[in-house]
C-alpha cells in the first residue's frame, strides 16, 4: 500500500459526500475509476480490494444528519437522564455547556445552564458519570434560506436534543476521567493568563496558544474572518511547527536531551499540547502528522507526504467520524493537500516574498469553494494581504505568545516588557487592518457553488497546478482563463435564469419581503425590520446579520435596486440603516409622509441612495417591474394608517402589499378602488384583528394570504378572528411564524408556493 494510501483517503471522501447528498452515483464514479487503473495494470489487487473496503464501510459507517421530529417516539417531556460528561465543560459569562452521552439510548445530550451572579464555582468534571433531571427539546433550526441552522451544527456533532436546567445542585455526579485533569489544567492556564497579562494580550495568548477565542472582540473575530484570515486565529500547522521547533529548541540546543531523546520526547508532547489547545480538528491534524513522520523516520518506513496525510487522515475519521462535517476539519486537509501537491512548483521559488505569495495563492484557491459553500463570499484581495499578516504572526506574535506563556511563572520582567511591546503593536496592526477593511473591501458575493462547479473547479485548477509545475506557461494560462470563466459563469448563473422569486423572510414580529426578478433585472425589498434591542431601546442589527444579509449573500446579492418602506415602525424598517453600511442600495421610495430618523437619514445619504416620495396613482418601474402607488391617500397622522400600499403583478398572479394599515384604510381603499381584485395579499399589520375586515377580503377575493408574525409572539398575531375571516372566504394561509420563510418561485406567468419549514 505505499504509495497509494491515497486512494482509501479518496473513497472515504467520495462515501462522505454520498451521505451528504445522498447520491450513490458518487461512489459508483469512484468504484468505476478505481476498476478502470486495475484494468490498465496501474494498481495492484490489494490496493483496489483496500481502496474499495475502505469507501464501502464508511458508506455504512459515516452517520447521517437526521433531524429527529417534535412526534418522534423519544420522550420529551421531563425526565431523568444518566449518563457521562462527553466534553470539555465550556464556560463563558453567561452560560455552562458540556456534552452528556445517555446510558440508556444512543443519544447525546447538550446540557446547558445559564448563570446568575450568586452561583459558586462548578464541580463538573469531563468523564464523571452523572444523573440529571431535565427536559430534552429540540435545538433552534434555521427558519430562513442561508440562515445558520444551530439545531444543524449541533448535529454535526452528534447532538440530538439540548436540555437547559435550572439549576447546578439538579445535576448529581461522580467521577472523572484521566483527561478530565488535562482539561483542568487548560482551564487553570487560561485563568493563570487572564490574572497576569493584560486583558488584550490574555485574549490573544489564550487564542493562539492554547485554543480559546472567546475573549476575542467579535469585531475582530468578524474582521479576520471578511478576509479570509480566520485561519490565524484557529491553531493549526504554523502553530504546531513553530511549537515543535521551539520545543526541540530548548531541549537539543541547551543540552537537555539528545537529539533523539528530544523527539521521542516531541512524539509524547504533542498529543498533550493537541488536548491542551483545545482538540480542534486542524490542531489534531498538524499534531498527528508530526507525531507519525517522526515514527515513519523512527522506523525507516517508506511512506511519501501524501501517505502520511492520508493516513492521518483515515486515523482521524476512524476515530470521530463527525469531524468529517466539521469545517475546520474540511479546510485543513484541504490546504495541506493543495499544499504537497504543489510542493515541486512552491520549492522552484527562490524568494522569500514569491514564496509566501505562492503559499497565500495555493491555499486560498484551494479552499475556495469550500470558503463560498459556507460564506458565499470570496476576497480575493485576501491572497495580497496574507502576505503581510502571516509573516507577521509566524515571526512575531505567535512566537511571543508561546515565550509569555513558558517565561510567566519564572520572569515576569519578561511578560511584562512583552505584553507593553505587544499592545502597542499590535494595536498599529489592527488599526491597520481595519484602515484596509474600510477602504479595499469587495468581495465576490458568490452565492450557491454547485456540486458540479466544484468538481470542475478542482479539476481545472489541478491542471493549471500542472501545468505550472512543469513550467508550461502558454497551458497554465489557458487553464488560468478556463477557471476565471468557470467562476464567473458561476457568479452570472442568475443573470442568466428566467426564473423569479419573491421571499417573504421570517425575521420574527416583523416583515421584510424579497422581490427577485427574472435575469437579476431587478433585487426589490419592501419593508426590511428590525427587533429591539433591551438596552437602549434601538433598532439591533441581530436580524440584519443573522436573516437579512445570510439571504442575500446565499443568493449571490449585494446590490439593492429599491426598497419599498411603508412606514417608519421599526419592525418594518429597523435593518435599513445596516444594510446601507454593507450593501449598496440605488434607491429607498416612500410615502410623502414619511419622517426620516436623523441616524437613517444620515447613512442613506453616505451610501448614496436616492429617496423617493411615491403618491397614490404614482407608478414606480424598477427592473421593468411596476409597482402601482395605492395609499395613503391622505396624511393621518398616525404611522400604521400612513403606511405605503402597493399594488403589482409578479409571476402572472397580482400582488397586494399593505403594510400596517387598519380596517378604516381598507374601507378607503374599497371606495378609491371598487374594481380592484388581487391573488395574493400581504396581511396588514401581522395579522392583528384591527384590519383584514370581512368586506375587505370579499371585494379584493385574494386565493392566498402571507401573514408576517413572529413565532409565540406576545401579541397573540394572527388573531383568530383574521385565521377564519381569511379561511371562510377559502384564502390559502401561509404563516411564517408556522412555516417560516414563505417563497414563490416563477418563470413568466406560471408559479408555486413553497415554505422553508415543513
């Protein structure tokens, strides 16, 4: 099997995606490739009988993401669970969580408790065996297209159901493990550091060395992840390099140990600093490879690079097979993958600088559809700036970090002198980095990259390695040209497609609607809301950030061709003003009597969005779309009765969108309009039974009716009353507080409903 430990690697990967799609053809392309090399006498028998065992179990082996129902036959109402601690207990500010595995089922529990102020020190301990009293429930799903899916991740990880307790004195444990005292000891060395150094350094020593982010500011955290830097902050192989030569350092050097005394002595540390560093997959996986060259080197074996990370790779798998959804798992092997098999072309660089460039280039391409599968963004301009940061982590900040940590308990003069050279530092180089964010950032919104597109990607880009490699530059650059055509065919893709949709998001007690026009000729908004934030009372961007801006970026959008506000509620117009900070938006068209905030006004202006004041028996085109001005009809005074109607046919079906107007507009409406008639209606004012009057829906005979209301909202929205006046009158209801997302997908005049839930 030397030399081809590759090829079960690969049919492990091709068994995964099996799972993940839920296509056997993969895996017959893989069998019929495997038996093709036989055929031409280019593999032996035991390595196609290995290759094809290793893809077959782990068909059957590698679990599958099931989502368990609220009717499922496990019990979820209050009971009591025995079982061990699974995990590391996680603690931060306001929470404790850890993973409890269930003696009695397969299931594994998240247990999570949420502090007070008066509450002690816990006495969990990682591997005790514990009773706990509780009640299972079903993790948050995502509700809308893009939005992340906790309930999801949590599978990803083997979790099935969550149960949050009341208290710590419920939970009776005893035991432990032998890793619960290695766990112990990170958890005491993340204290040690917060006590000595100060609170910006901890947070980065924390990070760095030993795994824990969380003291990072999420400004930070969000802004090395726009550039495609996120790699830093996680520990993976420039960690473990620079750790296992300043380890080998210490002990050769200053004549501790031999040489190979030291890396027997590397071989044991290892693992333990891989638990230490918190057990993340791309530390795993850096650790591991170290560990097993030295023992190849150790036993003479002749394996090649690629073998090592295969086998690696394989030993990973067998031993969690979830880490295979995991994405820093994903990543990681994806880069040093990309990496060996560039290691002629990357070693014929004799510069430094070209160098580092060749590795940025390598590693970003490589990662590529993976970094738009899960962000569906791309920055480019993220090769450039890798130049400057990892020379500057690798030969700076990461090497400081270890010596602080080393040197704290034995020369405090040092960290002190280090933690003053670092803040002030490093605080020029964020400042730095955000200067570059705020005046060079343009990534490529992508959107969805198709499995298809994948396949081609790495195909083209494989041959372009080639091709460099064997300095073919006439090949390489036509290859270049297949692949930035590939990418922009890719980007084009709904420039191209004459279907349509109009999504009504579920951003809770509120509405935002998506108009997207067939061949991208237009992207419409009306209403885009907002929730309240507690502490003072404004608009938060939680429903911008979390629902609002995953849609757009999972539909390849980062331009607004209008907005449509009704009327000036937050819950109908509070994410505008973050949406002006990210995306460009052409224009925002509202009623005359709309009053601007001072806030929303300034970062429309800034943005360089044109404001325009639609009055009944306007029409507004947009894309060629036109959108016909119903009301108000005249100003009064009051925000709900003022709010903007519109009128307009999309996908052969016409469309009423009302805002929060009451029964006494709808009565107006009636008299102005006596002949109007609509298919679908917008439900005004979330279902509340001051509109949606009996006469109303009679007159307009819509065959569907959207109703925007947050899930267990305290308004008790839809009311009841509006559920039977729209039922009597045979209105199908589509509710996103029932089904979530609400979409209508058409092409010309023909079109269907569909909901993100079931």
């Amino acid at each position: 099997m030397k030399g081809y430990w590759h090829l079960p690697a690969l049919g492990i990967a091709a068994s995964f995606l099996v799972v993940l799609l839920d296509n056997i053809w993969l895996l017959a392309v893989f069998f019929f490739w495997i038996l093709y090399l036989y055929y031409h006498q280019r593999l032996g028998k035991t390595v196609v009988l290995v290759s094809l065992t290793f893809a077959i179990v782990a068909c059957i082996y590698i679990p599958e993401l099931e989502k368990p129902q609220e009717d499922n036959t496990y019990p979820m109402n209050e009971s009591v669970f025995t079982g061990q601690i699974a995990s590391p207990i996680t603690e931060t500010g306001s929470r404790i969580a850890f993973e409890l595995t269930d003696h009695n089922s397969p299931q594994k529990f998240l247990i999570v408790y949420f502090k007070d102020e008066q509450d002690d020190e816990h006495r969990l301990k990682y591997g005790a065996t514990c009773t706990i009293n509780g009640k299972p429930e079903l993790p948050d799903t995502g509700r809308n297209p893009g939005q992340f899916d906790y309930q999801n991740y949590l599978l990803t990880q083997g979790i099935g159901y969550r149960i949050v307790i009341d208290s710590l004195e419920t939970i009776d444990c005893t035991g432990s493990s032998l890793m619960n005292a290695v766990y112990e000891l990170r958890a005491d060395l993340i204290q040690f550091i917060q006590k000595e150094i100060s609170p910006g350094t901890a947070s980065w020593l924390n990070a760095l060395v030993l795994g824990d982010d969380s003291q990072l500011e999420d400004e930070t955290v969000a802004l090395f992840q726009r550039w495609n830097l996120s790699h830093l902050l996680a520990i993976s192989g420039l960690h473990v390099g620079l750790v296992v030569g300043l380890f080998y350092f210490l002990l050769v050097k200053l004549n501790f140990l031999t040489k190979e005394k030291a890396q027997w002595a590397v071989m044991f540390f290892l693992p333990l600093y891989a638990l230490l560093a918190g057990g993340e997959p791309s530390v795993l996986r850096a650790s591991t490879m170290v560990v097993l060259f030295l023992l190849v080197a150790k036993m003479k074996w002749l394996f090649s690079v690629t073998d090592v990370l295969s086998i690696v790779f394989i030993l990973l798998v067998l031993l969690d097979p979830y880490l295979l959804y995991h994405i820093g798992f994903q990543l990681s092997f994806s880069v040093t993958l990309g990496l060996l098999l560039s290691r002629s072309w990357l070693a014929q660089t004799k510069s430094s600088f070209f160098s580092v460039l060749n590795i940025s280039f390598v590693s970003q391409m490589m990662i590529l559809p993976l970094q738009v599968t899960y962000f569906d963004t791309f920055q480019p301009l993220s090769i450039l700036l890798n130049l400057l940061v990892v020379p500057y982590f690798t030969l700076f900040v990461i090497p400081l970090m270890f010596l602080m940590l080393l040197l704290a308990p034995v020369a405090g003069w040092f960290v002190t002198f280090g933690d003053q050279l670092f803040v002030t530092i490093h605080d020029y180089f964020l400042s730095a980095i955000d200067f570059i964010d705020q005046t060079a950032y343009v990534p490529w919104v992508i959107g969805t990259f198709p499995w298809a597109g994948v396949l081609a990607y790495y195909a083209l880009f494989l041959l372009f390695m080639k091709t460099l490699e064997l300095n073919q530059l006439k090949q390489a650059f036509k290859y270049g040209c297949y692949l930035t055509a590939l990418l922009i065919l890719i980007v084009s893709k709904p420039y191209f497609s004459p279907v349509g949709n109009v999504t009504m998001l579920d951003i809770g007690q509120g509405d935002a609607m998506v108009i997207e026009l067939p061949y991208r000729k237009g992207v419409i908004f009306v209403d885009a809301g907002a929730q309240v934030s507690f502490d003072d009372n404004e608009p938060s961007e939680n429903v911008y950030q979390q629902i609002i801006q995953p849609y757009l970026f999972s539909r390849g959008i980062s331009r607004i061709d209008a907005m449509f506000l009704s009327h000036a509620d937050t819950d109908h117009m509070g994410s505008v003003e973050f949406m002006a900070e990210d995306l460009a938006i052409d224009n925002v068209i509202v009623s005359p009597y709309y009053t601007f905030s001072e806030k929303l006004s300034e970062a429309l202006m800034n943005s360089g969005t044109d404001i325009i004041r639609a009055s009944p028996g306007e029409a507004v085109r947009i894309g060629g779309q036109r959108f016909h001005i119903l009301a108000p009809l005249r100003d009064k005074e009051d925000p709900n009765e003022n709010s903007l109607v519109l009128n307009t046919e999309i996908g052969g079906k016409t469309w009423l969108f009302t805002g929060d107007i009451g029964q006494e507009t709808e009565k107006q409406l009636m008299a102005a309009y006596p002949g109007l008639t609509i298919d679908v209606l917008k439900v005004a004012h979330h279902g509340s039974n001051t509109s949606t009057d009996p006469t109303f829906i009679k007159q307009l005979q819509p065959a569907y009716g959207l109703i925007s209301a947050g899930e267990n909202n305290m308004y008790g929205h839809p009311h009841q009353d509006v559920v039977r006046t729209l039922e009597e009158a045979t209105v199908n209801i589509h509710r996103t507080d029932q089904n979530g997302a609400i979409q209508y997908y058409f092409e010309g005049t023909e079109g269907t409903f569909s909901t993100f839930l079931p």
